[in-house]
C-alpha cells in the first residue's frame, strides 16, 4: 500500500533524510521512532507530497509522490503535528468543509460526517467550536479529517503528543480499530506507545534507518527487556549494559 525505495531529502548542503526504505501494508500500524531531528517529519512530508523528493521515490497504493501527486494524496489521510483547525468553525461544519474540499459528492457529505464523528467519538462536542475543545477531542477531530474521504493509508505525526493518559489511551484505541482496515504510519518519541499500539517500527537516526522489526525483537535486544535502553544504544552509538546490537 506504502512503498518508500531510497528516499533522500537534501537542504542546500545538509542531508536530513538518506536513502530510507521500508513499507506499509493493510492492517498494521507501523512506528517511526527517533530522537528530534532524526527525519521523521521530513520522510512524513515526502511520502504526503509537502516536500519535493530529492531522491527515491514513493508509491501509495500504485501512485508515484512525485509524478502523481495528487492521486497519492486521495488515498492518504495525514495528521501532522499540532494539526492546525479552523477553530471558529462548530466540528460537524469543519467536517462537512472538509468532505467538500476533499470532492466528496454532495449526497454522501452528511453520510461520510456522521461516520466519522461516530467513528472519533464526537457526538457530544458535534455542535461545539473547535476553539472551545479539550485538546483530546481536537486530536479526535483532527483524526477525523483525515478520515473523511476514506483513505488506505494514515499517516500521523505525533498524535498523542501533549495529550493526558486518558486522553492518549482513547486516542491509542481509535488507531488500532482504524487499522483493521487501513495502513497506518505513526511517527512518536513515546516509548510505550510502540508497545501498545504498533505491529512494527522503525527507528531512526540522522536520517537513517537503525532499526527494523516488532517491537519484541527490539526487546530482545535488551537483557531486561527494556525498549528505551535499546533505542537509547542505537541512537546515541553509546554502550548500554545490558544491550547486545
């Protein structure tokens, strides 16, 4: 569904992102993990046509990035971090704009909108600003443009970031039910989420790919089975007792 081969993003003489390959297929929730400046946003950029691909290429569901962008883009739906809303708008309006924007025929607007909201669990905010939410129910809603037109695959940046237990659990559940039947690609510093909610993850470095597995086989790794000391020895090259690279 997601295919990423060499993917290289260059700025002027700086290397972010250095030939990164991996894929993302229906039903499994994939985790981008990395220290701040590793390259995650940037590969996220790339793969949702933001930032022009230096070099490589990207395919979302038969769709090249660079030479079909657009058609990429209406089977992704995307949520970076701190996704900006028009916090003016009541939800269920900002939802029906956004179904409109996506091309959504007119007839299936309403239809697409209560799903969603059924789907994020916003019945009870529907009819409230976006500006008067909690910033849980914003990540929801948030969630829930990027679900309007349907998309195969999901890519979101950082989506329990800022957000308290609760509200980061609730938000943990909705992206293992929405992978069922979607491919999702979650970028996160949050240990425990790769744990809970991903079927593989990959850890990045400078722009590189250090590792690639289930997170058991990055335990594994660790005599105390310990994932942070792992990601802790690849990503800062240090030696860590109990780790074996």
């Amino acid at each position: 569904m997601l295919k990423a081969v060499n993917l290289t993003k260059n700025f002027d003489q700086f290397q972010a992102v250095k030939g990164v390959s991996f894929e993302v297929n229906k039903g499994e929730v994939v985790g981008f993990l990395g220290p701040n400046g590793a390259g995650k946003s940037t590969t996220m950029k790339m793969i949702t046509g933001f930032l022009v691909i230096s070099q490589g290429n990207v395919q979302v569901c038969g769709y090249n990035v660079g030479e079909n962008t657009k058609g990429a883009q209406a089977n992704i739906g995307y949520v970076p971090e701190n996704a900006p809303l028009y916090e003016d708008l009541y939800v269920r309006e900002f939802l029906e704009f956004i179904a409109r924007m996506r091309n959504l025929e007119e007839e299936k607007v309403h239809e697409r909108v209560a799903h969603v909201i059924s789907t994020c669990s916003l019945e009870e905010v529907e009819f409230q600003t976006i500006e008067t939410l909690s910033k849980g129910f914003k990540r929801r809603v948030s969630l829930a443009q990027a679900l309007i037109h349907d998309p195969e695959i999901l890519i979101l940046d950082e989506p329990t970031d800022g957000l308290d237990p609760n509200q980061k659990h609730d938000v943990r559940q909705l992206i293992k039910k929405l992978s069922q039947t979607k491919g999702i690609l979650i970028s996160t510093h949050i240990l425990e989420e790769v744990e809970e909610v991903c079927d593989r993850c990959l850890i990045v470095g400078k722009g590189e790919i250090l590792f690639s597995g289930s997170p058991d086989d990055l335990k594994q790794k660790s005599e105390h089975n310990k994932i942070q000391d792992v990601f802790r020895a690849l990503t800062t090259g240090e030696r860590v007792e109990g780790v074996v690279l």
